[in-house]
C-alpha cells in the first residue's frame, strides 16, 4: 500500500521521460496531473483506513534489501508522517496545475516532478535510516534542476547554492547515520532497533550525534544562520516550485528534527533544549524584520517562512505534549498558508511583470485590478499573522500554549513575531492592493476562473481547519504523546 506511493510515481517518470517525443510532448502534462491527483487520492485513502489512536507504526512492509551492510526496505507510517504525506500528495498535484502548459521541456520537467513527489513520500516513510538518507538525496537533484533550468535571470546562482548548503545537509546526515550505527553496535540501519541502542550510548556522545543532526537538518528548514539559500532559491524558482519548497521540501528538515533528533536522543535533547529555544527566538525575530525589509514580494513571503519555521522549533524544544502536537499543526498550517501565498504572488507576476512593492498599487480595483486575488491575498495573510478562524491561529496559539511552561521568556519573544507578522504582511497589502491603481501596471490580463481553482482549494482546507482543528490534532497526538513519554519532561524538569 505504501510502495505505491513510490513506485508509481517512478514508473510514471520514465514513461514521461522516454516515450517517444511525438507520443508525450503535448500529453506529459496531462499524465502527470493524473498519476498525482491518483497519488493523494490514494493517500487519502490510506487516511481514512489510519488508526490514530495506534501507537505502533501502520501498514509497514519490510523486505531484506542490502544484508551485508544492514539495508532494509523498510516503510511505514504514524501520526507524524500522515499529515506531512497527504500534504505532499496534495500540493504536488497543485504544482503540476499549476505549471505553464507552453513551458519548454516538458517530458523533462514533468519527470523531475514525479522524481521529486517519489523522494519526499519515500523520505517520509522510510522506517530504516540509510533509507531515508537514500530519499533524501533523492529530491535534490530534481529540484536543482528545476531550479537551473526553468528559474529566473539569476537561477544558476539561486540552485548552485541550494545544490551546495543541501548536499552538506545530506552529508551530515549520513555521517550522524553511519556514527550512530558504528558507536550503538547495532547489527542494521531499521529504525527502531538504532532507537533503542542510540539511548544507551553515553550523553556526551549523544551529543555530539545530536548536534550532527540540528545541523544538517538545520539547514534544510532552513534555520538562521543556515537560511540564506531559501530566499535566493524562491525568488528564482518558478511559483509551482516554490509552492512545493515552501509547503512540502521544508517539512523534510522539521520531519527529521522531530523523528531523528528528537526521537533518537531525548535525553541528550533535553540538556540543550533550552539553547534550541534560543534559537527559535532568532530564527523567528530574524526572519521577521528581514521581511520587513524587502520590497519583493516574493521574498518577503520566503523570509517569513524563516520566521514560522521556528515556531517548530519552539515546539519541538519544549517537547510537551500540546508542543509536539502544535509542531506537527504548524507544519501542516505553514504548507497550506505558504503555497497559497506563493501561488497568489506568482498570479500577481504573471499578470503584471512586477514584484515590486514600489511598482504595484491599488490592485484591488474591483473594474482594472486583480480584486478576486486580492481578496485571497487578505485572507492568506490573516491565516498567516494568526487571525481566528484560520489554520494560521490554532497551530500558533497551541505552538505558544505547549512552548510556555517550559519556556516563557522565549515564548513571550517568539509571540513577537506574531505582531511582526501582522506588521510586514500589512506592508504588503496596503503597497501592493489598496490605493489608486499604479500607472504603470494598467489593462491587465483576466484571471480566468481555471486560475483561481488552487487558490479556492487552499483557501477552503485553510479556513476549514481553523474552525475544526481537532481532525488534524486527532491524527499526532497519539504518536506524540508516545514521544514526550520517551523524552524528559522539560518543564517540569524530569
């Protein structure tokens, strides 16, 4: 049930890639929308048969692969990689509607896409570590070249770097993989026997393996001061990959935070939980004012996502029940929230020829404007500054309820960045959509309603989740709750 996810997408990659050019020039595009709305239709069947109140790992298969140096085929999922797994399905199938019908390569581009959905599934349920390392890697060649070949005017810069901070990110994990298995003597990579051992290795070398992991998947979140390749790459990027950067690619780093830092040391998690706190606090105030800053819009959207990412880490930090569950909350809430703004700022380019927060006004215009997307772009950045009734609120208020008695200075800090949020995200609405329609963006293309279809999607999931977050809170906190029992309870100091 699960290889499906993986395999289907593979085998649909080298259909794309090498039937004949005359056979799937025209139809690559419709292919690959297909196998993917089939790929999240799947999983959301594979949701309706999940057990939320199942402690053990569900629908695992396992199949001897590598014995000689202890790779096992080994999948299964939880409460933690259920939500991140639908998400992937749903936004994939987004990006790929998304893309431009008359864009260059497509047998290519398609192929890259289907590579790119089969990494981050297989990373996701990957229950052996090289596995996972496997998959891991897996994505980042796709992505360079979607990057490379179908960004803007800077895109060979923008995907060297993120090629570069990436491959250091892999090569960390593989390193922290292979220390881990050599120092706790296990005989395999299978996750839940390294989970085991890892505990009865000494602190101090749980330590050094724990920091190996901040590190690696540090950068992939990316936290400060690991994020500088994130704004370059999103700006560059075409909108239905930063759809998927944003809402899918960034959840890889928190993922591995939680099951591989977390998961694997709590002990050594809990001694410097109080500096990851600190950082969150960072991550948070430093992506806010940058944002702040910034008058694309683009990358004002990609700062903030630095921002949100440490509410995550706040969570993860606290490792309280409520905590873990907001973690996983907020993953979720910043995937719908940060593709559906993604997806708005690229509408807005594509119809205007700017970014610029200087060039763009008055696009609410109900007669000359873009009012309909204007609209959406309100409701986006409310879920997004934590307005209530939006996804944006309950996974903050829970990230902040969890976080609190384990860290209240750094708590008060991070809710800071609420307000700043409010602040840079009103910069955006009042430079870009109110006041007199700018000169310079006039007769504007019409947004046919087939454009508006991801941006109803993802507005409908993020309001319907802000009124009724317990379907989400349901699906984790069993798994969670299963997490915080094997780790030191930070606030009250066991």
């Amino acid at each position: 049930m699960l290889s499906a996810l993986i395999l289907v997408p593979l085998l649909t990659a080298l259909v794309v890639g090498f039937l004949p050019t005359n056979l799937m020039a025209k139809g690559a595009r419709k292919v690959t929308l297909i196998v993917t709305s089939g790929l999240f239709i799947w999983s959301l069947v594979l949701l309706a048969q999940f057990n939320p109140s199942e402690i053990n790992f569900q629908f695992q298969e396992q199949l001897s692969w590598i014995e000689s140096i202890g790779l096992t085929y080994s999948l299964g999922i939880d409460g933690l990689s259920m939500p991140l797994l639908v998400l992937n399905g749903l936004l994939t199938a987004m990006a790929v509607y998304c893309s431009d019908e008359e864009l260059e390569r497509p047998r290519f581009y398609y192929t890259l896409i289907l590579l790119l959905n089969a990494g981050v599934a297989g990373a996701f349920l990957a229950q052996d570590l090289l596995l996972f390392f496997l998959f891991y890697e897996l994505e980042l060649i796709p992505l360079y070249l979607l990057i490379a070949i179908w960004g803007g005017k800077r895109r060979g810069y923008a995907a060297t770097k993120f090629l570069l901070y990436t491959a250091a990110s892999g090569a960390l994990v593989l390193a922290v993989f292979l220390g881990l298995v050599f120092l706790s003597g296990a005989n395999s990579f299978a996750y839940g026997n390294v989970q085991n051992l890892a505990s009865l290795l000494p602190v101090a070398r749980q330590l050094v393996l724990l920091g190996g992991i901040l590190i690696a998947f540090g950068i992939k979140i990316p936290l400060v001061p690991f994020h500088t390749w994130l704004p370059d790459a999103h700006v560059e990027a075409s909108t239905p990959i930063s759809m998927l950067l944003a809402g899918v690619l960034l959840k890889l780093g928190t993922y591995g935070l939680l099951r591989f830092g977390l998961g694997l040391f709590p002990e050594a998690w809990a001694i410097i939980a109080p500096w990851l706190a600190i950082w969150a606090v960072v991550s948070v105030l430093y992506g806010a004012f940058n944002a702040i800053a910034q008058r694309d819009m683009k990358k004002m959207v990609a700062f903030s996502s630095v921002a949100h990412m440490g509410y995550i880490l706040l969570a993860a930090a606290a490792a309280t029940s409520i905590s873990l569950v907001a973690a996983v909350m907020q993953m979720v809430s910043h995937g719908l929230i940060s593709a559906l703004l993604f997806f708005l700022v690229g509408v807005v380019y594509k119809k205007t020829g700017s970014r610029d927060l200087e060039v763009l006004n008055g696009l609410l215009n109900r007669e000359r404007g873009l009012p309909l997307i204007g609209s959406f772009m309100v409701l986006a950045v409310m879920a997004s500054a934590g307005i209530p009734g939006m996804v944006g609120f309950i996974s903050e208020f829970l990230v902040f309820r969890g976080s609190f008695p384990a860290f209240p200075v750094q708590t008060l800090l991070c809710m800071i960045g609420t307000v700043l949020t409010a602040v840079y995200f009103l910069i955006l609405l009042d430079r870009t959509f109110f006041g007199r329609l700018s000169a310079q963006v006039i007769n504007l293309p019409r947004v046919y309603w087939s454009e508006r279809i991801p941006a109803i999607v993802l507005a409908v999931l993020i309001v319907i989740f802000g009124i009724q977050p317990g379907w989400l809170v349901r699906l984790s906190e069993t798994t969670t709750a299963t997490m915080v029992t094997n780790s030191p309870t930070i606030a009250l100091g066991k």
